[in-house]
C-alpha cells in the first residue's frame, strides 16, 4: 500500500429524474438523456451536462492521524455548457468532524498524481460539517479537475465517512447540482 492509499469509488445516488418548471409546464428528462437548456428567462443558470464525482482518495486512512489530505476529483464535461464557479463538500456520515486548514486548500486541473494547473480560490468558508469553495475564475466545461482538503488531522474515531458533493455554475443565480457522495474509511491500527 505504501504511504498513498486508494480510497472507495464514490456511492452515486443520482435523481431518475430532473424537474424544469419553465413558465406553466413542467418538463420531466430523464438524466441519462443529453439536455441542452441552461439558461432559463429569470438568470437562472444550470449544468447541461452534469458533472461526475470520479474518486475521492485520503494520503492516510488511520485514525488521529497528521498531515493526510483528501483528494475529490471532479469531470466537468464539454457538454455542461456553464463553468463551475463553487462546489460543497458536506459530510453527512461520520461521528466524528475534522477541522481542516482551509488556507491549504488547493483545487488543480488532472488528478492527485498527474496535476496540472492550479485555479485560484476567492473563498474557502467553513460552516460545521460542510466546506464551500467559491473560485476566483470558473473552470472550464472539458476539465477534470482535483479539490485537495488538508484536515489537522483525521477522525479520532474510525469507521466510514461519507461527503456528499455539490457543484454550482457560474451566474447570479445558479441552480445547484448534486454530485453523489464520496467515501473514506478510517481505521485504528494495532498500536494506536
């Protein structure tokens, strides 16, 4: 294993079905069906293409343990039409919380082992169990893309940890997306 570990595929819980309500009508697709719509009369943007979650992986999967990271890795594809603009991350499984240096965060084009470059963050706020990233330029429909989190230290508690991930495009009132959730377990080790 070394000191890099694998952590789980992300569990996808998608909607069978997106609601647009467009005037009147509602206008029910099917998500495996290309849409094409995103700007909507009132300024509301919205993904064409939705983004995928593709991994979420920690450096060190033991408890109580100093300087891991996690690492979410994002495909913004060429058909979302919109540039992602904020993304949240909420753990909503998991009993204990970390803190995480928030000035450490760092998000770049490629994934943990092969990055590219860098985009800049406007804003990194950390509010209980959710963490919001606001980018100073949008990425780029066609990109994959990696958010690189660094807790203090990880869960003092060991067990399965699961964030759910949510992305935002960039407008004046974006319509958000969910991503599906991703998945780290901690374990203790015979010494701790």
């Amino acid at each position: 294993m070394g000191n890099w570990i694998q952590g789980y595929k992300p569990l996808v819980l998608p909607f069978s079905l997106l609601a647009l309500t467009v005037g009147s009508p509602i206008l029910a697709i099917p998500l495996s069906s290309p849409i094409y719509a995103v700007t909507l009369r009132d300024g509301i943007t919205a993904f064409a293409g939705l983004p995928r979650l593709i991994s979420v992986t920690t450096t060190n999967n033991t408890i109580r343990a100093w300087s891991a990271a996690y690492y979410f890795t994002i495909e913004l594809p060429e058909d979302a039409s919109e540039p992602l603009k904020t993304l949240e991350i909420t753990q909503t499984q998991g009993f204990d919380v970390p803190r995480y240096e928030a000035q450490r965060t760092r998000v770049f084009a490629g994934d943990r082992r092969n990055r590219g470059r860098s985009f800049s963050l406007e804003e990194v706020a950390i509010a209980e169990r959710t963490l919001t990233l606001t980018l100073e330029e949008p990425i780029p429909p066609g990109t994959i893309f990696t958010v690189g989190l660094y807790p203090v230290r990880n869960p003092n508690v060991t067990g399965v940890y699961l964030f759910g991930v949510t992305a935002f495009p960039h407008g004046e009132k974006p319509q958000k997306a969910f991503l599906g959730f991703g998945r780290l377990h901690f374990y203790r080790t015979p010494w701790i």
